[in-house]
C-alpha cells in the first residue's frame, strides 16, 4: 500500500457497502450495471432510474449499520469486557466484519452444542484496551465512522490488526501514517514492525530517510 497525506475517502463522500469479511472486495451487484437487453436476460438493463434506485438502496444499507449502533444495547448477544468497562454488541455484525470473530463464534456455537447450551451471552476479552477506545472500534465496525478515532487511532489500528478487518485497518494505517513526524517515527516504526506491517514500516523508513539523505549529500 502506498501512502500518500493528501488522500480523501474513496466513495467520494457517497454511500457504499461495507466490505464483508468473507468476500472484502466484493461487489454484491457485480452484474448490476451491464447493459444488457431486457429481452436477452429477463431482467432490468442498466438505466438512470436503476442507477439512482442501486444507490439509494446502498445508502439504507449503510445506513442499517448506523441505526444498529444507535440501538445498542438493545437486542445484543455479545459482551465486548473492556478494562475499565463492558460493551454490548451483535454477533452477526462483528461476524461480518471480522473473520477472526466469526470463526471464534463458529467455534462457541460447537462447544455450546456439545455441552447443551442453546442461548447465553458470549463474551470477548480485549485486554488493555480501554472502554472508550473499543466503543469507537465498535462504531467504525458498524458505521464506517467515528468522531473519536483520530484520538484513539494507536489502539484502532491494534484492534483492527488483531481482528483482520481490512478497512478499519487501512483507515489506522492512513491516520497514523498522517500524524507520522520526527517526534513519533521510531515509536510509530515498533508499532509497525510489531505488528507485522510492511507498508506502515516501509513508509516509516521512507520518512526516516529523507532527511538522513539530505544531510548526507548536503554534507
């Protein structure tokens, strides 16, 4: 992945659809919009109307995800055990979005069967991370946004990385990468190698180099 500090939102600010974690890349229309006769395939070829009609049903999509966070704690089956607090969230959404969880869900559903256990409230463990930093990892899961993340960015990319949810995980490796300066660099290069990023690590040696090179030709 290159890095840029002038980047902006792919989607160009529109709606679009969560990137799922079974098929991350995935259009879930990927026959949407082939112009294609009505007489030939039975169905609707691609028109304005059909356009508009995709993206507004793109936009309630998204939008689903946004007023399922809003009902939190209603209707949730799964406790995210903070340090310093728990927080409630839906299976099927952080299954979703993250395979690590769903297979951990898979595997829960097998131990319940085995010992008889039908219901009850499944519980992740998420050491070291505060409340407040795993409520914005959660509200980037639903909604793909956060007013807080810019303050908890170092324990986003963590989450993410752990989890495998590659869009969180990019939008960490952007934010950090654009907060990269001379103060924070070998943190921000541990934090990176760590973690097993290339591209943040690579990006953070670029950084690290530049001046080195300036001075080294200067001299």
């Amino acid at each position: 992945m290159a890095y840029s500090k002038n980047f902006e939102k792919k989607d160009g600010g529109k709606c679009s659809f969560w990137r799922s974690a079974s098929r991350p890349h995935a259009s879930p229309y990927p026959n949407a919009y082939k112009t294609e006769s009505p007489t030939q395939s039975g169905r609707m070829s691609s028109t304005p109307e059909l356009r508009v009609a995709l993206e507004k049903f793109r936009c309630a999509i998204k939008g689903l995800g946004k007023e399922l966070f809003t009902m939190l704690p209603e209707f949730t089956d799964t406790i995210l055990v903070a340090s310093d607090g728990d927080v409630p969230a839906h299976r099927v959404v952080l299954a979703a979005r993250s395979t690590v969880m769903k297979d951990w869900f898979l595997l829960r559903g097998v131990r319940k069967e085995a010992d008889g256990v039908k219901e009850g409230t499944d519980r992740i463990i998420l050491d070291g991370h505060s409340k407040d930093e795993v409520e914005t990892f959660l509200e980037l899961l639903y909604t793909g946004d956060s007013a807080k993340f810019a303050d908890h960015i170092r324990a986003i990319f963590l989450l993410a990385q752990k989890y495998q949810v590659e869009d969180v995980m990019a939008l960490a490796e952007a934010g950090l990468y654009m907060s990269l300066n001379t103060d924070n660099a070998v943190d921000l290069f541990l934090l990176a190698t760590g973690e097993k990023d290339d591209a943040l690590s690579t990006a953070v040696v670029q950084f690290i180099e530049k001046p080195v090179n300036k001075i080294l030709h200067g001299a």
